[in-house]
C-alpha cells in the first residue's frame, strides 16, 4: 500500500519557476521531483496564461545553459529600444499630450550585439519547460497530484499526496506561487501592500512594425506597457485603477480598441485586439523570510513584486540560479542541503536583492502613477536627466536586464 | 486541509533502519544541544561560516592525493577516516556524505552524545566514540586513510604527544589535515580578543593563546611524528565580505597536510 519515493528534492509548483527550478539542479545531479495540482494539459492550454514575459539577457543565458533557449528563440521578440514617456491619455479632458521628456533606451549603446530583452508569452515558456522535463530523467513530473501534508522533519521532508503515494526529499521548494499554501503551512509570514490598481493584460494586433521597441508610458491611473511580441502583435499591461478596470473589462472589443488607441496613440496604426483580457488586482508581497529547515521559497512565493518594471520572472530566475548554485557548493562539501548552515546562503544572496528591487518599484510605481503636477515636473527633470547622461542609462538597462551584483553562474557572463 | 509541521517526531520518518540504540529522553536533552551546534547563526556561527572551506580543503586534498574524481557523488567512498575533537559533528557528517567511512572521536561524551543525536535521523551511519587518541592506540583501532586534527592542538596538554599518537592511526600511505591557529600578535587580537570578547564569536575563555600552535613548530612536530608536510594554507577572514576564504596569509588560522610515507 505505502508507495514512497526519495529524491533530493521534492518542488511544490510546476509553473515557470517551479519547472525551470526541476531542470537546473537536475542538471547539476539532483534527482527532483515537481508536483503540480494540475494537469499540463490544462496548463499548456492557450486560455489557461495569456500573459506574457519579460526575459532579460541575463536570464536568457539560463535558458541557453539549460538548453531551453532554441526551444522558446523562434517565439521570442527581442526589445531592441525602450521608451518611456510620461503622458496623459487622451480623453474628454485631455488631447492626450505627452510630456516631450522621455527616455530613450537603446541596446546598441551598451556596445554588445544584444537586446535589452525579449518578450515571450508565457505558454511558449510552459511548453518549452515540460517538454525539458519529459526529456530529463532527472525530473519526476506528478501532475496532477494534490498536495494532502507535507512534514519537515529532522531528517527529511515528507510530501504525502491525496493519491497515497509519499514523497521523501532533504529539501522541498515552495514554487507554488504568491499566495503559496506551503508557505503558510510552514508558518512563514509575508509583508504584503495592495494597490488600488489593476492590471488589464491583453494582446493586440496592429498593422505598423514595432520594430522591437517597448514602450511605457506612466499614465495617471498607472502605468500602460507596450511590449513587443512576434508577428505584429504586442503585449499591453495596462494598469488601471480597480474601482475603473470592471468598465474597460466589459467593454466590446470596438470600444476596447478605441481606448488602446487613446492611449497608445497613432504610431503602431489601427490595433485589433487578438485574444483574450485577463485582470490582475496588484499586489506586492514579500516573504519575510525565504528558508526555514529544509524548505526554500523561490519566484512569486517569495516575493511578488509589481509587474512595472517587468522583473517578476527575472527575479525568480535569479532566485533558481542562485539557490542551484548555493546547493551545489553545499552538497560538494557534503553539507545537508535542506539545513539552514546551507540555506541560510540563499537567503542572504537573494532576499535584499528582491526585497529592495520591490521597494524600488513600489516607488517607481508611486512617483508616476501620479498626475500631482509638482510631481510630474520632478520626474520629468528626474526622466530628462538620465535621458541624457549615457552611463545611467547603461546602469538603468544593466539592471533591467538583471546583469549587476553577484551572479549565479547560470547567469554569469561568458569568459 | 494540507499541514505541515515545522519540528515533527515522526517515528516513522526517523531511522531508516528503525532500529535504535538510543534512550529517547537522552535523545531530546542532546537534540537540544544538537540544535545549538548546527545553528548556524548561533553559539557556533563562525564555525559554520568557515566549515564548507575547510571541508573543500580537506576533500580536495583527499582526492588529489587518493587520485579521485572530487566532481564524483561520494569522492571518498572506500576510504576510512578518524575526526579527532569532533563535536557536534560539523567536520564528521560531511565526510560520510562525501562517502567516507568515519569514525569520530571526542573526550567530552556531551560532545559525543550530541553528535549522535543529530546523525541519527539523518541516517548518517558514523562511528562516534567518547575517547581519546591514546585509547585508541591502545585498543589497536585503525589505522585511517585520512586522519583530521581540526581546531584540536591548541586544547590539547602536549602538542608533540599528541601528533605523535595521532600520526600511529595513520595506515602508511594515508594522509593528515591539521587546522589550527598561529601564535602572533595578529591571532591574539583577531582569535582571541577580536573573537571572544569583541564579536562574541566564541565563549570568553575559549582559547588560551599561550596553547596557540606557530606553523614551524607543528611542522617540525609532524616531522618528528614522521610524516611529510606537503601543503599548509591560511584561512582568512575577510570581515567586510563576511566570508572566508583559503590564502598564503597563516598569521590567524592555518592548515597543514601532511602524508605518512
């Protein structure tokens, strides 16, 4: 009757984070499990994720490391240029001016032949993940297979799924998410701040070449994103205020249209909406602590942070990297991964890395989402400024692209 | 629905084997000390700040000498070694990990005890024992591959004796890692002052500078034990990084190997 298995780790999530975690430290000889509530099927499923990601060169080395990269290249948009322009929609009370300050990032300034980024719909990143995992003996995929308890114990962790069968791992990752129920399991509290602010996420189709530009302008009710995707097509994260967003919701498709382009203004010509709205209340949430004895926090479960500056799933990237690099150098020592004399490694790499990049966009989003006019005027000296000093544009597109600080070696530069 | 438990007494889930040797009661006094040795942000912290360097050390010296492969699973696997002064067992578990088979020894059976507590759930299979490097030699036990001297001879009453008795558990052809602190001016301020009473470190009273070791005279001590000393290495702290690293720098902490020809 008792059905057990024993890996070295046992990961509670089989989403972006959770599979990419599976791969990377089965590709440094841990054996992993990846346990999911849900069935790939469902998940694969073009209606199940229509948002899209942000991929910075520096975790895009992750996915080349891993081999995953050909895989998800043909579906990838690569951000050449970013503008960011502080403006008004256009509307009964306002021509819609933009401000004539903004800021121009261009790749090409930091002398690599590179993108700042890519954009990649998060599908494209789920395929490309399970189809690793079916490849990678290293990784046990159970999905479906609900979670019933999981105990940490002295000297190994227990999963125990509904289905009967047990799980046995030193460690076990809680990838499951920002409202991860293992971490409250384990008792790990979070900081949390709600925005009254809603992300409308949709996909749109337009008839001028973007030519790899994204673009961001800070709207008064929040930031609106316009991120370049393959085949004419762009990504919007249109952030509203949540009392406004249920309207823009229920909007017809015409009427939808007819906002974008308020907003969007002329330059990709008429857009059509291709696909699905999704809305996300906005949240940023950040675990106060991102290990306890043989459980590690990566990704959202961690740390959710604002999707502004589009670092979401760079963040958790990092975190995988870091944590396959930290468990590594343990094991090769002979160290318990799932103590905290290993654990506590991770912690210290990542969570001021994550903790203050979240502040850094809570303020972000603070300072633009704004139309208090002292306030604009600030910004838009702030925004002319590094629109014209070179090397803080380089610093400001590093740090997009999450290359500064101490990286993993997933993530280090070549050389 | 799901719950977990932070610490948990599973029975189920404690031994491998099921089979226990140890009083439960005695089992939680020492688990609690257990817990205070493998803290690594308490009592013991530097310890745990600077064991995953000298344990590379030491497996990295093991594998070139034993020509193994350290990228292996269990680099060691084959070879028996003896970790004199153990403690909680920082220095032992690894080396099992690492595919050793490790006998480990300490004077205090507190010591001893505490170490147990926390091998056993961890099914680490280590041969722990209250005793002394004479008694060993006495009951005729070894000789080892890999003999460990960590943080030992500035406790011990004669350091000549001592290496000498340690060096009779050494199989000819077997090796010995040394690490302990340098008598100079440097050491006193940094291991002793700097450690004990500034930091807090370590319990005021830890070390007696006078019992402190200066390379030249382990080395010569280890010659006169006949073995040949083949590496020596400082351990460094670097306190604005907070880390520790290997280095020629043996003012403070050092590390000597030695092989038994």
């Amino acid at each position: 009757m008792s059905d057990i298995q024993n890996f070295d780790i046992v990961i509670i999530g089989g989403g972006p984070a959770g599979g990419l975690a599976g791969l990377a430290l089965a590709a440094q000889g841990f054996s992993c499990a990846v346990v999911d509530a849900m069935d790939p099927a469902e998940m694969r499923a073009a209606p199940f994720d229509g948002r899209t990601s942000a991929i910075s060169y520096a975790s895009a080395r992750v996915f080349k490391r891993l081999g995953l990269w050909d895989a998800m290249a043909p579906e990838a948009e690569a951000i050449r240029d970013i503008l960011v322009t502080d403006g008004r929609a256009k509307s009964r009370f306002s021509d819609g001016t933009v401000s004539r300050f903004f800021l121009h990032f261009d790749s090409r300034e930091l002398g690599e032949d590179q993108p700042l980024g890519w954009i990649i719909e998060n599908r494209v990143i789920r395929d490309a993940l399970f189809d690793a995992i079916a490849a990678e003996d290293g990784v046990t995929l159970f999905a479906p297979a609900r979670r019933a308890a999981t105990k940490f114990n002295p000297g190994e962790a227990v999963v125990d799924l509904a289905d009967g069968r047990r799980l046995c791992a030193k460690l076990v990752i809680a990838a499951d998410g920002r409202h991860s129920a293992l971490r409250a399991e384990a008792g790990i509290k979070t900081n949390e701040w709600r925005y009254n602010q809603t992300g409308i996420v949709a996909t749109v189709a337009h008839e001028r070449p973007h030519e790899g530009f994204a673009q961001e302008f800070f709207l008064p009710s929040g930031p609106f994103a316009i991120l370049p995707m393959t085949n004419n097509r762009s990504s919007l994260v249109w952030t509203e205020r949540t009392a406004a967003a249920p309207a823009y919701m229920a909007l017809n498709d015409k009427a939808f249209r007819i906002e974008i382009e308020n907003r969007f203004g002329p330059y990709l010509g008429p857009v059509t909406p291709a696909g699905p709205r999704w809305s996300y209340p906005l949240a940023f949430t950040l675990a106060q602590t991102y290990v306890a004895p043989r459980l590690a926090l990566i990704g959202d479960a961690a740390h959710a942070v604002h999707p502004i500056a589009g670092q979401g799933y760079n963040l958790g990237i990092k975190d995988i990297a870091a944590l396959t690099d930290v468990l590594a150098e343990g094991r090769d020592v002979g160290l318990d991964i799932g103590a905290l004399t290993v654990l506590q490694n991770y912690q210290r790499w990542r969570r001021f890395d994550s903790a203050s990049l979240a502040l850094g966009t809570d303020l972000l989003n603070r300072l633009f989402s704004n139309d208090f006019g002292p306030l604009r005027f600030a910004r838009d000296i702030g925004m002319g400024a590094v629109g014209r000093v070179k090397p803080l544009r380089a610093f400001f597109m590093r740090q997009a692209g999450a290359d500064l600080g101490a990286l993993p070696s997933l993530m280090a530069r070549e050389g | 629905m799901a719950q977990s438990e932070l610490t948990s007494a599973d029975p189920a889930a404690r031994s491998p084997s099921g089979r226990t040797t140890i009083d439960p009661d005695e089992v939680r006094k020492f688990s609690a000390i257990a817990d205070e040795w493998w803290d690594p942000f308490g009592k013991f912290k530097p310890l745990h700040k600077f064991n995953p360097i000298r344990l590379a050390y030491i497996r990295d010296g093991a594998c070139a000498h034993f020509g193994r492969d350290r990228r292996a699973t269990a680099p060691l696997e084959g070879l028996s070694l003896l970790d004199i002064g153990c403690g909680g067992g920082l220095v032992a578990e690894p080396m099992r990990r690492l595919g050793a088979a490790v006998t480990a020894i300490d004077a205090s059976e507190r010591n001893i005890k505490t170490a147990m507590a926390h091998a056993e759930p961890l099914g680490l299979d280590i041969d722990y024992r209250a005793t002394t490097v004479e008694n060993l030699v006495e009951e005729n036990a070894g000789p080892f591959d890999i003999v460990l001297n960590l943080e030992v001879v500035e406790h011990v009453a004669d350091v000549d004796v001592f290496l000498e008795t340690s060096a009779n558990l050494i199989k000819p052809g077997g090796m010995t890692v040394m690490a302990t602190i340098n008598r100079t001016l440097k050491a006193l301020a940094l291991a002793k002052i700097g450690a004990e009473y500034v930091l807090r470190w370590l319990p005021a009273g830890t070390h007696d500078p006078r019992k402190f070791v200066k390379p030249e005279e382990a080395k010569s001590a280890l010659t006169r034990a006949g073995l040949s000393v083949t590496a020596e290495a400082g351990v460094s702290y670097n306190p604005l990084m907070d880390i520790w690293r290997i280095s020629d720098d043996t003012d403070v902490n050092y590390m000597l190997t030695a092989l038994k020809g």
